[in-house]
C-alpha cells in the first residue's frame, strides 16, 4: 500500500488511472475506501489519488490538535511528493471543508473543485456543542460512539429502505478508524472558520454535487453555495443522501465524468 511521509507523518493512498488529476478527500468518519465506485470507474479520464487524512484509516495519528489548516497542508505536501502541479480536488462533506482550506491557502494548486455533500458556513453553536459532546463520549466508549452518532444520518432514505448492506459495509469500514483521529477531526470541524467570503474569490471551474435526500448539507445550501462561486454549477442526484456518491455512483460519475471531460477541453 503506497505512502508518502509528509510533514513527519505518514499518509496512505491510493492511486491508479489516467487524466487529469483528481484528489479525492474524504469526509467523516470515513476513509480513502469511499471513494472506490470512483477511482475504478473514472480510470481513463481521472488520474485519482484517494488519501486517509492524518488520522483516519492506516495513516499516522499525530498527537496536538488538528486543523483543516493541517489536513490541507499534507495534503499539498503529498501533491509535492508526487510531483504533481496542479489537481482538482473532489471533497465530500468534511472533505469539502478541507478543500476549501485548501483553496485558500494554495488556489495555485487547484485545476478544479468538485464540492459534493458539503457546505461553506461555520457550525452553528448547537452543532458545535453536539461536536463536544460526541467527543465525550468517543473518549468514553471509543470509535463505536462516533459512529452511532453520525452513520444515521449519512444515508438518504431510499438506501436505507432498499439497501441495507450497504450501511453495514460503511459501518464496518467506518469502525476501523482510531478514536483518537476521530476526536481531532470533531475538533477540527467545530472550529473550522466560515468560508462564505472565500465563494466569489474562487476561480476555477467547481462542480457542486448534492443528493436529493441529504438531510446534512441539503441541496438549498448547495444551491447557496454553488450561486456564491462565479463558475459553479450544480448537480442534484435523485434517491441519494449525503453519501451520494456511494448511494448513486452511476449518477455522480456521470457529472463527475462530464465535468473533466469540459476541463480537459
Ligand atoms: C461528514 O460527512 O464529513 C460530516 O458529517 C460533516 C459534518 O459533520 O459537518
């Protein structure tokens, strides 16, 4: 399984295809395994880099406190290791978070951005404190807390209904994660700034994917988002929730496969 140390640590990933590069980052409490109906699929346009954050699945788990700041500066270092100039970034969720993190600090870096299941705006307060308390209870009981809390709510409900195996592979693979990146990442996400100043500044092609059914980052606030960047558009896949891309792989290909096609012209 291929790694690459950087900043001192050690991050696992996947890379495979050809095309244009595309980071994939994955969102909470997940893994680079998410991203499996695309990597395969996309494989003759998109050269795909899937990467577990510090923290998650097989990479490093740092002590100190964890940032989006610091996700997107491994995630440059790892660019830089690969030799790569220019990718554009695929964030699902917390993903998305990242990537903005990313744009902001290194917009020369980015070819495109593919926001799926995601927001700009800050926690609320009562989102923020429910962080802390999730937090609580992982140190409690451990990566199982986390994924009670949250695993409900990542699936739309026409999965839920009609395939149920697909939540237990997810829940499995979700358990993997160490409780300890779990807790960084909660902290990260609650004290993560609002990006709604960094909407008209973007300037590459974005492509915003949300599910129909996605009761976390609902398409309005998809629609919000996508009207802020000047070159944004937005696809919505019917019968999926904030796991889109997993729910509705064909679906979010499809735009995805679209998407580079245009950027490659
Ligand atoms: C995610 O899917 O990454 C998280 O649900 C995002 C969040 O909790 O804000």
């Amino acid at each position: 399984m291929p790694f690459a140390t950087v900043r001192g640590i050690r991050l696992i990933y996947d890379i495979r295809g050809h095309g244009t590069p595309v980071l994939w980052i994955h969102g909470f409490p997940l893994g680079r395994w998410l991203w499996d109906p695309q990597v395969e699929a996309l494989g003759a346009v998109a050269r795909s880099i899937a990467v577990d954050l510090r923290g998650f699945g097989g990479s490093s788990v740092p002590e100190g406190s964890y940032t989006m700041d610091s996700y997107a500066a491994d995630l440059r270092g790892l660019l830089d290791i690969l030799g790569i100039d220019q990718a554009v970034l695929a964030g699902l969720s917390m993903g998305g978070y990242v990537a903005f993190a990313f744009y902001a600090a290194y917009p020369e870096r980015v070819r495109g951005l593919i926001l799926a299941d995601t927001r700009h705006q800050a926690d609320t307060p009562e989102v923020r404190a429910n962080r802390y308390a999730v937090i609580e209870r992982i140190r409690a009981e451990g990566t199982r807390a986390a994924v009670e809390a949250f695993l409900p709510r990542l699936f739309g409900g026409t999965t839920q209904r009609e395939r149920p195996e697909r939540v237990e592979t997810l829940r499995r693979k979700m358990m993997t994660n160490p409780a300890a990146g779990l807790i960084g990442a909660l902290q990260a996400m609650a004290e993560r700034p609002d990006r709604t100043d960094l909407l008209p500044s973007i300037r590459v092609p974005t492509l915003v994917i949300v599910g129909e059914e996605d009761a976390v980052t609902p398409p309005d606030v998809a629609r919000q988002m996508a009207e802020g960047i000047p070159q944004a558009r937005v696809v919505v896949i019917p019968r999926a929730g904030h796991l889109a891309n997993v729910e509705a792989p064909e679906a979010f290909n499809e735009a995805v496969w679209a998407f580079l096609q245009e950027l490659a012209k």
